[in-house]
C-alpha cells in the first residue's frame, strides 16, 4: 500500500509559450494606446502654446492701441504689416519681422537699441487695417500664428478691433 505520490511541479513548454504570446499581445496594446495619448497630448499642449501667445500677444497690442493718442499704419493702403502708435511716452511701433516675429519697439520700427522684444511665436500673418472716421480711430488686427507639431501644422486666428483713445 505504498503509493508514491507524484507532484507536478512548474509550467509545460506550450503552457509556457501561451503565456508569453498573451502577454506580447497585451504589451503591444498598452503600448499603442500610450504612443496614441502621448501624441494627442503634444497636440494638445502645442495648441494650448499657440493659443497662449496668440492672446498674450493680442492683448499687448489691443492695451497699447486703446493708450495712444493717435495711430498711423505704413502704407497709403491703409493695410499694413506694421503699427506706429503715438502715446504719452512716445512713438511704439509694432512690425513683423521677415523671420516671422513680432516685434515691439520703442521710438522707431528699425532701431535695434530701442528694441523691447519679441512678442509671440512667429506668425504667418499680420496685418493691421487703420478705420478712420471724422471723429474716430480704431485699428482692426488680424493675425495667424502658425505651428508644426509632429509633422502636423496647427494655427490660431486672432481678429481685434480696438479704439484709439486719443482719436475721440
């Protein structure tokens, strides 16, 4: 009456290769929806970028064109990729630069020492319309702030008007 008992002990080898093709077809799954969110989220945080400086940028220019007293843009056209402002503390020119840059200056649109920085990301358009009446100044702002996120472009739309304070 003496029965060996006999374990069995450990994985057989296709019990063992079952497991490991399981386990490859979940880390391939985990693996593509992780490289999907990665990649909508750089989407995501780039046009969160663009936004942000598109507003930051719009606002600037909308402060500064309700604090001058007069305004002028550079061409007869009264279309114009540069703004010329006119406040208390003097002339304040916003130009776009052949880079795409938008840039702030003090005094002259050309003058490098009167130079007060860039405002935004570049822009693919930028274009100011002057609206003149016998009574009223206003500026109407158009600009496009363009953006290429993993080989996808992304761009923002910024349209403003805004009256000249010293123009009523």
């Amino acid at each position: 009456m003496n029965k060996e008992i006999k374990y069995n002990y450990g994985f057989s080898l296709v019990e063992m290769l079952i497991y490991i093709a399981i386990l490859t077809l979940f880390m391939v799954v985990i693996t593509q929806g992780l490289t999907a969110f990665l990649t909508s989220y750089r989407v995501v945080k780039s046009i969160r970028s663009i936004e942000s400086s598109l507003i930051i940028a719009g606002d600037r220019i909308e402060r500064e064109i309700r604090n001058s007293n007069s305004a002028s843009v550079s061409t007869i056209v009264t279309v114009s990729d540069s703004l010329t402002l006119v406040n208390d503390a003097g002339p304040l020119c916003f130009t776009r630069s052949t880079d795409g840059i938008l840039k702030l200056y003090r005094s002259s649109c050309s003058s490098l020492s009167n130079y007060m920085g860039p405002l935004t990301m570049p822009t693919t358009n930028l274009r100011f319309y002057l609206i003149s009446t016998s009574t009223k100044q206003a500026i109407r702002t158009e600009m496009t702030i363009q953006a290429t996120v993993n080989g996808v472009v992304k761009s923002k739309n910024l349209y403003n008007t805004a009256s000249v304070r010293g123009a009523y």
